[in-house]
C-alpha cells in the first residue's frame, strides 16, 4: 500500500519545530508491509493544503495528515478538507463528549474554543481521540482515504498505533512485506567500506538493498528485503546479513539497529558490570544518552557533570597539582576523573570526558573541538585525545558518542 | 522568493532519521525575507525525484534538494539530476582537487569511490564543498534555479550559509521582509489563553498573523509580520508584541524566542548566582540542556546525577532515615538533594529531581509518572510533585522543561 503524508503547520516552515510525525508514522508501518513514499509539510494555508492534497493522492491510495487541528485561529485545516471533501461543518455529540471527558481529565473547564473542536465536516467519520481534544477525521473517496490527525507527536503516535492504523489494515488487505536488518560497523570510512563490498553489493538480488548510514566513528549498513512472502524475504536477509557480519568480523560492533548506549547497556548487563560517568565538556549528555534507555537503572549508577575545576577536585579527586601542570583538558586528568567516578559512584567501569566544546574556549594548542577522553574497566583504563570538527552541539554529540564506543570496545576485548 | 524544499533519502521515510535539514534552512532563509513554503521528502528513486522536482517548480523560484549524493550506489540524485536537466555527466577538475583536499583533511587516502564524487552533469555549475565530498550543483531553468546541496547536516548548513544563500541573493533581488516576534507565558491553557485574546486577534492588520505553539507549561505566541518595508514591519511587530506583553504582564516568562534554559541562564547572569543539579530521574538531561547553552560555564558549576539511592547519600548526603522513611520519589529527598547539591558543587542555586520515568517502577500510590522537584535559592526551597503524562522519554522531557521553569520562576519573584 502506498502512503503520504502531509505534516501541517507554519511552525514547521520556518525551522521552528521539526517534523518528528512522519518519522514516527513511517516506523510503525514498516512491519507492517507499507511503504511511504512522499512526505510533504505546508503551511497553515488553504491553498497550500488544497494542492498538497492533490498531489498526494496522486500518486497515493493513503494520505495522512498531521496538524493544524488545534483550536485557535490559525488552525485551518478542518475546514478545508470539508471544502475538499464536500459537506458541511456539524457539531459531533461523541465528540463533544470525548473533549469533556479529556478537558476533565486534565483539570480543566471547557470553554467555547474547546467545545469548538467538536465540530466536523459531515463527509467524515470520526475517530475519538482518547488523549487530546482535536478529532481524528476519516475521509474516503474513490477507494482511496485521507485520515486527519492532530499534530502534537504523542497524540499522533498513541492514536495512529492504537486506532488509526488498526482501520487501516482492516481497510485493505495487503501481502506485502518489508523488513530491514542493520549492522553496525567501526573503523572503516564510508566510501573505503563500499569499495571493498562492491562485488558482493553488484551480486543481490533484486528483492534486497542495500544502503550506508554514516554516523561519527561508526557505519550502519541496512539490508531491506521486500516480497510478498515474509518468511522468505527473512531468511533471505538473515543469509546477506550473516555474509556481511563474517566479512567485518571484530570491526562489527553490533548486529542490530541499536543506539551505542543501548548497545552498551547490553555489554554492562551480560558482564553483570556497573557503570558511571564523571563529566566536564559533554555537561551530562553521556548520562542522559543511558538514561534515556529505559531499564538502565540495573547498571548505570550515576554522574558526576563536573563542568568547573573545584568539582573536580572536591567530588572526584583530582589532584590541584595535575589540574595545575596539564590543564583541565588533558590525559591525566581525565584518568584522574574516570578513577574518581569509580570510587566515587561506586562502580566497576566509568567514562571521563574534558574537552572545549566551543564556541569559546580554545587555545592554539588546545582548539575547539580538542576532547580528551578515559574509560575504566576492571581490566584497565583506556585513554585518548580527539579533534572533533563542528559547533557546540555536534562536539558534544560526537564527544558523547565516541566515549560510549570506546567502553563497549574495550568491554568486548577482554 | 518562494522556495521549495526536497530531502532525498530512503532513511528519510523509512524513520530511521529526522529530516533537520529543512529547517535549519528555513531558518536562515526567513531573516532574508525567503519563504520555504514546502518541503518534500522523497526516496532514493528516480521516478520520485523527478515527480518531487516537477512539483516543486510548478509552485516556486528556487529549489534545494539535500541529501542523496554520496558516494555509494544507494545515492542516484546526480545522475537523475542529469537526466531532468539535459547534458552528460563529465569529471570536474576543481573538484577533484576538493575531494582530494577533504579527504586528505580527514587523514585518508582517495579511492575510486571518492574520485567518483568528482563526476557532475554538464549542464550544472559547481560549487564547492569546503567540509565534504559532494559537489553543490547549481542548475538554472526558465529563470528558476535548483541547488543540489549534501544531506549531511553540519555540511548542509556551513556550505548553505557561507556559499548557497549569498549565490541565491546575489542572483535575485527582493525587498520582501518576513519578521518575528516570539512571547513565553506560563499558567494559561491554549484554549483560555486564546479566547482571552480573541478580540485583539481580530483586530490584527493583514499584514500581522498570530501563531501559538503550546509546550508542556508553556505558551510560545509568535507575531509574524511581512511587508515590502523591513522598518515599517518591525515598528508595527514591536507595538503588538508590547501590548501582549503589558496584557499579560507576570504571566511572561520571556519576551524572547529562547529556550528556558537560555531563560535561566539569563537570569543567573544578571543576579549574579551560580547553579548546579542533582538528578535522579532525569539522569543528566538539566545539565545537557543547560551545558548545551554556549557560556554556561559562567553559571553552570556541575551535577550530580545520582540515580542510585547509595550516590544520593554518599554525594548529595540524602539521610538514609529520610530515604526508608519517605522512599527515593518523595519531596523530603529532592529537598535534601538540592541542599546538598549547593553545598557538594557549591553553588548559589540548586534543581533536584527524583521521580518515575518508566515503563517500569510505577506502584499505585506512586505511578509511572509521578516527579518530584525541589528549586533552591538563596531566598529559600521550593518543592512539588508532578504527575507528567507520557512515556520515558516525554517524562524525563517535563520534569526537565518544568524544573528549569520552577527555578527561573523563583529567581523572578525576588
């Protein structure tokens, strides 16, 4: 089944907000076999919508919407699919009663914007949404469906997971699978990479592709296989994706789509091993990386974001005389913190970061981007000092990235 | 000038990565007074590349596309390129030097696939990328112009600032002015903070729009003007923009488009005080949002992320009593946490918050959800409990937003 969607909203056009929506969208229909090829975002505009529409169905039999559904003034897009769709605005009792219930829920009173929010083109059936005030709305026309969903992300994934896809795949009935296998790999560049597979790439088959996904210090190569038969189109993609894991052998540093933290998670929790972070450029990125994985409590203890001199003294026990003789940003120093995060938080492995992020900050010996970084593991510690290019955020994320892939690579090697 | 944007990329849609190259153009298109009016995001095929590029110029002057251009047989957009604008492909000479000079940059050797980046269409002129491998091509048509950009987005953005956007604006001229003025408040629902203002939004001018972009707590309202006279618009935003904030007076958080935790750090800065945190649920994510404000090292002394009872006591010195007595999710803890953040960092001011991210960890009395904040000041502490709706990521997202909002709240009532 071929879908677009259309993401609505000013926001969107001028940088303000990104587009998380069709991303998201995109992710729960692969499993099932749909492919969406167009994503477009417009503006809060009639005419904008109206041909985006059209376009969309031009080349679609799905069209979903995202946005533009909230009840204020700039919010358009309802009455211009009734204008698409025929029909006229009604006031929907079902709906009326949902924005109660949720406006409830949230401690609030209705007013007469809210209550406004129940009103709907007659040439759609409404699908409830359990969660927000704006409507979901299902417009069919010559077999093909546009379904309306508001734009604020957790609405639009809860409800399109739970309701608005469910219909779908009642809707049609399709037979088609598509499914993905991801490898991560190190230390190869992209382009080096693809020259040394080329032969083996020119050799599959045409129901899989193959595509590069460049990331700093890392590579995943995802394999899409695509077939009606899903049993088939899998053990293909296990055959291609075993060739390729004995190929990079110890350069593959993980057989699946996961996140180097998640990845790291897994090392700690076979190792049975516990972790902590002592911070001063990545200003507690790292902790919130293996934070954010859910379950991370079991092995990650705590951080220590130690952005002046004085914290690291006082919380980690960095000598004054160290900080003295090599600066803040140096080897022996972030020993001295990954050391120190390990008494101090109590675990067996710890990351240690010092580095200037930019933009201010740098030295000629020590320009922006200059991060070094140490790794303890029973075994040992590992420690390296690294140029990363770019702005603030990015020497962050690299930085943050690197240290991560540096303790999985010495937690594999023992 | 009205733009069109297209991202190519089958990762795109498949929801494996965000498109944030649109908007970080967007972004610097609208101080030019351009307007992106749509974005399209397509796959890695030919058919829909040169549907996307048919659509773009049917509504606009110049179009960009990103992403699609590198150097692994995945990426077809330079020779679909060719084939919608005529000629042949050829091998440009300066940018083989190029190439030879990034890759030499980057400590690596040229390859064959490298060397094949220097292949462009004929009918394009060249532009150099100064930070990667893909050539920037620049086709011109029936006085409409596409420039074909890279999708890596710190290369997008560096090669689009520094060489795109002065190319486009040298080659047309236009008096058009898009201005914005942004306005936080706190404490009102969308719905209630609309029909207060639904009189005065009426009586806006055609050439003032109003937009309202509604976030945990928070309320963005954005004025955009646009008029031919860059002077006259700003004159006209800045008197609307007054009389909102007059209207609603305490309940301004910022007059300025910045995130709170700029707000925060603002604050700090003109009291003087400095700052730490001490996290348990959010892992770390206050201090990567505060530390990823350039300059916070002025304010920002350091963090405790203490995710496990034992670094709760041993760093923050969190009483053991209060922890059996009260359990880790309790406002005694963060209280204790956020005095002993101040007296551990030493720091003027504290946040600290321990809390239920989920998925799991939730009890009856204390579900999923359930955060517990406490600001401290040098005027005194002020603690609360939340229940934020959502999964991990979004809790850890509120509680965060939240707990920057609560301090900033306090610094402003003294």
């Amino acid at each position: 089944m071929k879908v677009s969607i259309i993401a609505i909203g000013d926001e969107l056009l001028i940088g303000q907000v990104i587009d998380t929506n069709s991303g998201d969208i995109a992710k729960m229909l692969n499993p099932v076999g749909w492919q969406v090829h167009n994503v477009q975002v417009v503006s809060d505009n009639e005419t904008d919508i109206l041909r985006a529409i059209d376009y969309a169905f031009s080349m679609s039999d799905v069209v979903l919407t995202t946005g533009g559904l909230g009840p204020t003034k700039d919010d358009i897009t309802k009455t211009t699919l009734c204008k698409y769709f025929g029909g006229e605005m009604r006031q929907d009792d079902d709906t009326l009663k949902n924005v109660l219930e949720v406006v409830a829920k949230r401690g609030l009173k209705i007013n007469d914007l809210t209550a406004a929010q129940a009103m709907v083109p007659t040439s759609c059936r409404v699908i409830q949404n359990l969660v927000g005030t704006a409507p979901i709305m299902w417009f069919e026309r010559k077999n093909k469906i546009l379904v309306a969903m508001p734009g604020v992300p957790f609405e639009t994934r809860q409800m399109f997971r739970e309701a608005v896809l469910p219909q779908l795949l009642e809707t049609y009935k399709t037979n088609i699978a598509i499914e993905h296998r991801t490898l991560i790999i190190t230390g190869w560049s992209e382009s080096k990479l693809a020259m040394e597979i080329a032969s083996w790439e020119d050799s599959l088959p045409e129901h899989i592709h193959l595509a590069y996904l460049p990331k700093p210090g890392l590579i995943r190569l995802r394999l899409d296989g695509i077939h009606h038969d899903k049993q088939f189109i899998n053990n293909e993609l296990n055959k291609y994706h075993r060739q390729l894991i004995d190929k990079f052998g110890d350069d593959v540093l993980y057989t699946q789509d996961n996140s180097v933290e998640e990845i790291l998670l897994q090392y700690l929790s076979e190792t049975n091993l516990t972790v902590s972070t002592a911070e001063s450029c990545t200003g507690g990125n790292i902790a919130h990386l293996i934070t954010s994985v859910p379950g991370s409590s079991a092995a990650f203890m705590g951080s220590v974001v130690a952005y002046s001199n004085d914290v690291k003294q006082r919380l980690l026990n960095v000598s004054a005389e160290t900080l003295a003789s090599y600066g803040a940003v140096s080897i022996p120093v972030v020993e001295e913190m990954v050391k120190g995060a390990c008494n101090a938080l109590g675990t067996d492995c710890a990351i240690a970061t010092s580095g200037i992020a930019g933009p201010g900050g740098g030295t000629p010996n020590k320009p922006v981007g200059t991060v070094c970084i140490a790794v303890k593991t029973p075994h040992g510690i590992k420690s390296d000092t690294f140029h990363f290019p770019g702005n603030r955020s990015r020497v962050i994320e690299r930085a943050s990235t690197t240290a991560i892939t540096m303790l999985i690579t010495q937690l594999r090697s023992v």
